[in-house]
C-alpha cells in the first residue's frame, strides 16, 4: 500500500464516516439495531446533500494547513464563520455560540448546497481567541474540534511535534477547553501512525503527546496548556487501549464529549480488522454517529487505505458530493507538502 493511498483513504474516510452515521445522530444502540437489523450498511444521504459540518471544517483545516506556516487561529475563525455564514448544516451549540459572539450576531446559516452561496458578512463582535474562552465558560469539551483535525496528521505525519502543536491551534478558535487539544493531538498521533503502517501503543501515544506539547511551549501556554498530561486524558487513552466497542457506552448523555469520541478513535484504531467493519460498528454503536463516524473513518482510511473503503461507499460519496472539492484531491495536496522533523 503506498503513502498517496493511506493519505487518501484518510480524507475519504472522514466523508464516508460522517454520511453513514448522518442518519441516526443522536440515536440509541437499540433503535439503530431496530431500525437496521442488517446492521448500517448504506449511505442514503441523497445526492446535492450538503457537506454537514465534520466534513466541511475537515476541508477547511486541509486547506488551511497548506499555508507555509502552518495554522492561524485568526485565519480558523474566518474560515469557520464564512462556513457558518454560507452553509452551517450540523453546527454544534458551542461552536454556534462562539460564532455569534465572534460575528455580533449569529451566522446566517444558508445550508448551501455550494460554499460558494451568497455573501460572508464582516465579523463585527470580538476577536475569535476571546469568543471561544468566553463560549467556553470552564466546563465543555464537545467533540466538534477533534471530528476536523485529522488532516493535519497527512501534512505533519513525520513531525510529531510540530503536528501536537498544530492540532492543539486547530481546536482553539472553538474548543478552548485542554481535553479537546490534547484529544486532537492524540488521534493525530495515531492515525500519523496509521498513515507510516504503524501501530503505536497507548504508552507510546501518551509519550508522543507530551513530548510534542513541551516542545510547543510556550506558544501553547497562552492558550491554557501545560506539558503534562490530565490524568481525565491518560486515563481516557488506557481504558480504550483495554477495551472493545462494546464495552464502553456512546449513547449516553455524554455523547458528544470529547474524549469519548477518541476513544472511539482509538478503539477502532487498535481493535478494527478492516475498514467497513470497524466503520459500522462504530456507527452502530449509537450516540454522536456522524462525528464517530467521520473521526473513525479518517482512523480506518489512514490504516487500511483508499482500496480498502468499500466500492458502493466511495461512488456514493461522490455522487452526493459531485462538483464540490474532491476529498482525494485535499489529500494529494497535503501529501505534498509533507514535513519531516
């Protein structure tokens, strides 16, 4: 399997994921088993269907991270806000939240079948650093920051610690709370793995994670972070290095939360067999599926590749999505400018 192929089946990945858990967001285990007693097996997202806000903020940080000094949390806020502005489907309620007060008011939300849909109005409220800590409050750590950020693992997959600091800046503008930086780092350190044909341990991983925070300081330290690990974060990591599917609830009322969502990631990382099983059962498993999906696809993709994503799924995804920016073609780009430590 080549580099380009991995690279690839990353970026459709995180289409293919979010379009076959769109369906039965928010549903239980139970009703996805009633409903789909077969088990989920086909995207039935129609085609013009607007790409939901996992995949279109993926394409943003793609784009993004082309820039020959990586990310910049001012240029994040203005992506994300003309992406509220011209589409806006699926937008999370923090994000929501920090967009209005980075606006004045709040986005138009167009639900564009093109992001190329009306006008972007000029921001008029406060800097995108200061809504995001105001939004943010103290306490929530949603998994919209790590359901984009995995495009950053094909770009920086030789530099694990230039790739923890650009994945701590990409939750910034809507996610400052520290366990949603240090969940993108870590799935970004795996699927890095992934993108090599390696398999790293959850020690490994923690390792990785914090040598790469420390070499980022102080820059991360003005946006609350510290070198050390939360214990929340460690612990999140080794359960899932211990556990299957099954045995961890994602139906709950913390179905959006951060490190659960990784912890999909991971299970699926270390436990998946191919790539439509571990797909489905993460999707299957109830609770935030189309996030789940999309942050388990990219996993799946990096791993097994472009090949490995069954057929049907790919030339439906291309069906929904004709005309639009093609997910191969952002990974082709990002591929090129790979950089090493």
């Amino acid at each position: 399997m080549t580099d380009t192929d991995r690279a690839r089946g990353l970026m459709a990945g995180i289409a293919v994921g979010n379009l076959l858990g769109i369906v039965m967001e928010g549903w239980p285990r139970r009703r996805i088993s009633r409903e789909f007693p077969e088990g989920v097996t086909e995207i039935v997202a129609m085609p013009g269907y607007p790409d939901d806000d996992d995949l279109a903020q993926a394409i943003d940080i793609a784009d993004a991270a082309t820039a020959a000094g990586g990310l910049d949390v001012d240029d994040l806020g203005r992506r994300f806000w003309a992406w509220a502005e011209t589409n806006g489907a699926g937008m999370g309620i923090l994000t929501g939240e920090v967009l209005e007060l980075y606006g004045g008011s709040y986005p138009t939300m167009r639900l564009a079948r093109s992001t190329t849909t009306g006008t972007v109005r000029t921001p008029q409220g406060m800097s995108i650093i200061e809504a995001s800590q105001q939004a943010w409050a103290g306490g929530r750590a949603g998994n919209g920051a790590l359901m984009r950020c995995t495009p950053l693992a094909i770009r920086w997959r030789d530099n694990p610690h230039r790739l923890v600091r650009e994945s701590v800046l990409s939750a910034v503008p809507t996610h400052w709370d520290w366990r949603c930086g240090w969940s993108c780092a870590l799935a970004n350190l795996a699927v890095a793995g992934a993108l090599r044909g390696e398999m790293l341990s959850a020690a490994a991983l923690l390792r990785s994670a914090q040598d790469g925070m420390a070499a980022s300081m102080p820059t991360l330290r003005d946006f609350g972070y510290s070198a050390e690990i939360p214990p929340s974060v460690s612990e999140a990591v080794i359960l899932a290095s211990r556990s299957s599917m099954d045995d961890l609830r994602f139906d709950g009322d913390d179905m959006g939360y951060t490190l659960l969502s990784l912890q999909a990631a991971l299970i699926s990382y270390w436990r998946a067999n191919d790539f439509e099983s571990g797909l489905r059962e993460a999707v299957e498993a109830g609770g935030d599926t189309d996030t789940n999906g999309a942050i388990v696809g990219a996993v799946l993709g990096a791993q097994f590749g472009l090949a490995a994503i069954p057929e049907r799924w790919r030339l439906r995804l291309d069906e929904i999505r004709t005309g639009r920016v093609s997910m191969v073609a952002c990974a082709d780009r990002l591929a090129a400018l790979t950089e090493v430590a």
